[in-house]
C-alpha cells in the first residue's frame, strides 16, 4: 500500500463514515465552531487494548470538553462490529464504523491483517490520534504501528490545554 503523509498544519481531509445506527456521517464536526476536535483511530472490535483506551478517553472527556476539544472514535469495522464494541465499552462520545482503505491511506495508518478469522474479517488501522483545530488544521499527529503505542492522555489534555490557552504554534512544520 501506497501512503500519503499527513502533515501537522495540513488540512484534515473530508472523510464520511458510518454511526451505530448506519447513517452517513462527518467523521470530525465540532460540537462549537471554536471546538478542537480529538479523532483517535481504534484497530476494532478485535482489540482489548483499545477498550482501556477508548474507556480512558470517557474518563477524560470532562477535562477535554473544559478546553473545547471533542472526541471521536473511528475504526474499520462494520456497523455490527461497531455495536458489539458499545455494547463492551460504554462511551459519551461519537464512536463511528466504515473507515475504508482511502480513508486509511489518506490519514496516513498502518495498516494490519488479521492473524485469523477469529480476530476479525478484515484489514484493520493500526492506532492513530489527531487533533484538529478551528480551522481545521492537523495540531497533533500521532502514528503507531503497533497496538500499545498510544499517547498518554493526561499529558496530551495538559498538553492540548497549553496550547489553545497559549496559543502555541503547530509544531513539526519544517521540511529538510
């Protein structure tokens, strides 16, 4: 597979994905105009790890939402999966299916097959997180190609807090 890199101060792309009851939806839609959104990219419904992580996130939602940053989860997975996942993990925050090969290679994921049938029916993202901001600009990228390298959350509430009450720059800009 072919990959393109996204790029921190890119603009995040236009990317259609499907909510629990199956309707299409915007895959990053601030809550507020002045809203940040937080888009962690999950392997699926196969994965332990990204239950912690995705119940970490509810845990933090609070913190996230008193910096105007909304959350929103997405995977590979298929409507079903993605019910049999909120029926595990329960979450306050948009949780989608139906992220696509496209969308995969647009955002930049590694992607993984399955090891057997038993784990899931499909290729699947490795994690990835982004924030995007007002504008809707990369802020922050994370990558991983493995399903235990995930940023810590409280550092990047912490984190994300500075930045928007600092306004600090998009880092990571510079080409060489």
């Amino acid at each position: 597979m072919n990959y393109e890199k996204l790029t921190p101060g890119a603009n995040f792309p236009s990317i259609q994905v499907l909510d629990k009851e199956g309707k299409t939806q915007s895959l990053v839609a601030p809550q507020q105009a002045d809203n940040w959104t937080l888009l962690v990219v999950y392997r699926g419904v196969h994965c332990p790890i990204c239950s912690k992580y995705l119940t970490q996130l509810q845990e933090m939602r609070s913190q996230f939402q008193d910096i105007n940053v909304d959350i929103v989860a997405v995977s590979a997975d298929s409507v079903e999966q993605l019910n049999t996942k909120l029926a595990d993990v329960s979450v306050e925050f948009p949780v989608y299916a139906g992220l696509n090969k496209d969308h995969m290679r647009k955002l930049g994921l590694y992607v993984s097959q399955p090891t057997s049938d038993a784990e899931t029916d499909h290729d699947f993202p490795e994690p990835g997180l982004f924030v995007i901001n007002n504008d809707n600009k990369v802020q922050v990228l994370e990558i991983a190609n493995s399903p235990f390298v995930r940023p810590d959350l409280k550092m990047l509430v912490s984190g994300l807090g500075y930045t928007r009450k600092n306004n600090y720059p998009i880092r990571g800009t510079k080409t060489i």
